[in-house]
C-alpha cells in the first residue's frame, strides 16, 4: 500500500506532514493514506478513514470506494 515516499516533496513525523521550509504540507499536496501518512480531508470525506478504522483491508476499502454508484450513502463500512 504504502508509495515511495521519495516522489513527495514534504516528509510526515508523527503525524505532522511539512514541507522542506517547515511550513504545513497541505492536504491537496499529501499523498494521505495511500502512502502511509496521517489521512488528508478526501481521504475522510471519502469514507476511506472511517472503512479502514473499522479494520477492514485496504483493498476492500478502495473496492468499496470505486464500485459505489454516485449520489448514495458515502459511507464505506
């Protein structure tokens, strides 16, 4: 799951993603929870955090995410 973290220009330590200045990465520029890091706000807005919280693999997650026909229940578990 997670992706090389060397294409990122920004590094995640405990929690905190910044980049090379020290200012906050943001989340539009975070790989989020695909590379391993803190979830960015699609990854919550998906649902993606939440299915995976509630320890279902990512796969199924990602599965659940794509195969969902537009305008219903967002919600992944």
């Amino acid at each position: 799951m997670p992706r090389d973290p060397s294409t990122r220009p920004y590094t995640c330590d405990n929690g905190d993603c910044r980049m090379p200045d020290g200012t906050e990465a943001p989340d539009y520029l975070r790989c989020g929870l695909l590379c391993d890091e803190p979830p960015t706000s699609g990854d919550v807005q998906s649902g993606l955090n939440d299915c995976l919280l509630s320890g279902t693999t990512f796969d199924e997650c990602e599965s659940r995410l794509y195969a969902r026909p537009l305008g219903l229940d967002t919600r992944l578990y």
